[in-house]
C-alpha cells in the first residue's frame, strides 16, 4: 500500500499515529500566571538533546497547556507509569480554563523544586522544564514546544542497580488509534564501535 496524505489512505482510520509508535506520553502540568493549574498528556513528545537536555511536545490545537507556557515559560513532563492509566486517561478531558485537572482527575499533586508549577507526585519520573521555542508548525493550529530539563525527579523504586528501570517503572507508550503498551521487557543491544 502506498498513498499521499493530501489524497487520503483509503482506510477507516488514520494509519499515522500507530506507524509512528510506540510513543512515550509526556504528562504536561502547567500553571497559568494567576495560578490556574492544568495537567494534560501529549503523545507527540520525545526527548530531543543530551547536553543540556532537551524535550519537545507537539500540541494540535490551542491548549490551556499553550496559554499557560506563553504566560510564565515553564512546564513539568511527567512521565506515565501503567499504574496511571486511568488518572492520565481523566485528565485528558476537556475542561474550562479556571478547572484542575489534578482535582478533576485525582492526580496526586506535588511542587516542583526549580519552576512554578506542580508535578504528579507519583509519576515513575517528572522533569521541570524551561521552554526554549514555541514553534508553529504546518496545518490549522500545530505547535512544538521545545524546553531545557532544569531539574528531574525521579521515583526511587525506579532506580535498580544506579540505572533507571523502565521495566520496574512500568513505563506506559501510546500506539495510535485507542491502543497503548506497558513495557514489560528489554533487552541489551552493544552497538559495533562501543
């Protein structure tokens, strides 16, 4: 099968997001400047540079989550553990700007050290995040966010022998269409020139 996005796939549903996969979910809180929290999960997110560390998340649409960055430059990604499926699940429903999605969802909420907003307390990891560029993107309303890790935090039964254990952590991704996976296995792979 071949086909041109501009001319359509042909299929029932949009073959995109699940060639795309698995993708981590970036669990995105936020405050706005008059305090407004506000917890969303994006799944076009990744971490995008090593030194200083780096992450970007694409929001389709004009968010909360992008008033608030606009307004004070901060963000925390919280990451998802299987655990959280259904909370994460909660706090992606639409709501007004003055309501919390940790209430509504039953997030547990916790301050972050370096920025503003809060973090979900039992997230396997959460980094605070500073953002670098807001950058508009093809199509009616896409946007990526860029930010630099200012700090991490990160739950202590995920780290096994110095090493964060994604397995330990339970580690959720999104595949596309309803469907996600939790990482159940690893395996180690040595690459020719280490």
């Amino acid at each position: 099968m071949f086909y041109r996005p501009e001319d359509g796939h042909g299929l029932p549903h949009n073959p995109f997001n699940a060639i795309v996969s698995p993708r981590p979910i970036g669990w995105i809180s936020t405050r706005s400047a008059s305090g407004h929290e506000n917890l969303a999960p994006y799944s076009f997110f990744n971490a995008v540079a090593y030194v200083p560390p780096q992450v970007m998340f694409a929001s389709i649409g004009s968010k909360d989550t992008l008033r608030n960055l606009r307004e004070t430059g901060e963000f925390c990604v919280n990451l998802v553990g299987a655990n959280q499926i259904a909370v994460m699940n909660a706090s992606s429903e639409m709501l007004d700007f003055e309501e919390d999605e940790f209430t509504h969802s039953g997030a547990l909420r916790a301050p972050c050290r370096v920025i503003g907003c809060s973090r979900v307390e039992d997230a396997p990891a959460s980094l605070e995040c500073k953002v670098t560029q807001i950058l508009r993107l093809e199509g009616k309303d896409n946007h990526a966010v860029f930010g630099e890790v200012v700090g991490i935090h990160i739950r202590e039964d995920c780290v096994v022998d110095g090493r964060f254990d994604v397995v330990k952590a339970r580690m959720l991704s999104r595949l596309g269409y309803r469907d996600y996976a939790e990482v159940k296995e690893v395996f180690e792979l040595t690459r020719p020139n280490d």
